[in-house]
C-alpha cells in the first residue's frame, strides 16, 4: 500500500469552517430581513454554502500541499 503524504487532505475541514462561517454572516447581513418563508431560507444558506464551499476548497487544495 502506498504511503500517503501526511495531512494531505487537511484542507477540507479548514474550507468547511470558513464556509460556515461566512454563510453565517452573508445570511445574517444580506438575506435575514427578507421576508420569505424559513424554507426559502433555508435553500438559499445550503446553496451559499456548497458555492462557498466548492470555491474555497478548490482554492485551498491547490495553496495547501505548497507549504
């Protein structure tokens, strides 16, 4: 079997929490005084956070076995 470089795929937890984190503010700043049904919120925060997800994961996978 072969030996896998150490922490090679660290990044995913680091782009989940950013992800989290800035769904999180862009709702509450940008979406929260919307008036639309809690489902319709809820759909919009899902897909902000695969978009965020997907592109700082992409990101980071290219930055992280650099260092």
């Amino acid at each position: 079997m072969k030996k896998s470089k150490k922490d090679d795929d660290g990044y995913y937890a680091v782009s989940a929490f950013i992800a989290v984190a800035l769904t999180i503010a862009i709702h509450y700043f940008f979406i929260s005084n919307i008036n639309l049904h809690p489902t319709i919120h809820v759909t919009i925060g899902i897909l902000i956070f695969f978009l965020l997800s997907a592109t700082i994961s992409s990101f980071l996978a290219k930055v992280w076995n650099k260092f």
